[in-house]
C-alpha cells in the first residue's frame, strides 16, 4: 500500500531531476510517476472511507451502551422505588455488564477517531505534495522540450558550419565560376567571329567604294 509515495516522498529538487536523466524520455517518466502518485491517493481516499465508516459504527455502539447503561440506572431506581430488591439487583448486575461493554466501545471508538485523524492528516500531506510534484514536473517537462529544441538547433547549426558543408558550398561556387567562364569564352568566341565577318563586309564596301569613285572620273574625264 502506497507504494509510490513511500519510494519517492523524500524525492524532490536535484533527486528528481537526477531520476529524470537517468530515463530514456523524462516525459513519459514523469507522466509515470504522477499516476503512480495518483493511485496511492485513492488507495489512502479508499481507507479513510472505510475508516470514517468503522469510527461511526463504534460511535454508535458506545453511543448505544451508554444510553442502556443509563436505561438499567433507571430501572433500577424504579425497582428499588417498587420494593423490588431482586429485579434491582438484576438491574445493577446488567448495568456493570454494559458499563464494562461501553467502556471498551468508547476506547475501540477513540482509536478509531484517532486512527481517522492519522489517516486524514496523511492524506493531505500526500495531496500537498502530489500537487507541489505536478508542478514540478510541469517545469521539468518544460525544460526537458527546451533542451531537445536546443539538441537539435545545435545539430543542425553544427551540420551547417562544419567542414563538409563548407567544403559542398565551395564546390558549388567553384562550378558556378566555372559556368559563368565557359559563358564569357563562348560570348568572346561569337564576337570574334561576328567581327572576322564584318571585316570582311567592310572590305568588300571599301572596295565596291574605290570602283564606284574610278568611274566616276573616267566618266568626269571622258574616258569611258
């Protein structure tokens, strides 16, 4: 019986936390560990139920005996009222019975109340510290998914500045200066062929030039 709490109610602060690292998934555990908590409450919730019932039944009891005991005084004093010594007697007799009988009720009861007391008292401390434990997973929790979202930004940035990268960001940037060459080669190459040919038909102009200027002085001069 409340297992859980008789294992871990000295467990707080660091000693949870050093409980939590040693877990494959601090989340679940700790999910784990607040239901474990939360069955022992009902367990204890069950016995001061059954406690409180088993208190009143011996309160009625006691309450019962005393108020026979009281009964049998009365008989009594109206049986010595009615000279009737005998049936006093046998009153009496029976009042020293029940007397005895109530004596031992109202200490069976008094436990009893004593015991419901214990029960109850241990029952709020159980609670109080479930409720201090939930908030302390709560915030464990937290920091357990902070540090993941860490890890893994960690990772990641760590992936992306190591030598590999840089090395595959290099090699990019080496085939791009690499087609930006072949680019400007292929641009110059088609210059150079579009200028070859317009030297040519400048050539030819010049030419065609020269022939129309020499017949117009053959012409000027009548030597056609």
């Amino acid at each position: 019986m409340f297992k859980f709490f008789k294992r871990v109610s000295t467990v707080v602060g660091s000693e949870l936390n050093a409980m939590v690292d040693k877990a494959e998934d601090p989340v679940k555990m700790l999910d784990q560990f607040m239901r474990d908590m939360e069955s022992d409450i009902r367990e204890v919730e069950s016995a001061v139920a059954k406690q409180v019932a088993n208190e009143k039944m011996l309160k009625r009891k006691a309450d019962d005996a005393e108020a026979k005991v009281e009964k049998r005084q009365n008989q009594a004093e109206q049986a010595v009222a009615a000279e009737n010594e005998d049936l006093a007697k046998r009153a009496l007799e029976d009042k020293a019975d029940l007397e005895q009988q109530a004596g031992l009720l109202k200490e069976s009861w008094e436990q009893a109340s004593k015991d419901t007391r214990e029960l109850r008292h241990k029952l709020d401390e159980m609670k109080k510290e479930y409720q201090q434990m939930k908030l302390k997973k709560d915030s464990l929790q937290a920091r357990a998914e902070s540090a993941k979202t860490k890890t893994k930004m960690n990772r990641t940035m760590s992936a992306i500045g190591s030598d590999e990268s840089k090395k595959g960001f290099e090699r990019m940037e080496e085939k791009v200066l690499q087609y930006e060459a072949e680019a400007d080669t292929s641009e110059d190459f088609t210059h150079e062929n579009r200028s070859l040919d317009e030297e040519f038909d400048q050539l030819n102009d010049d030419d065609n030039k020269v022939d129309d200027e020499l017949a117009e002085l053959k012409k000027k001069m009548g030597k056609e």
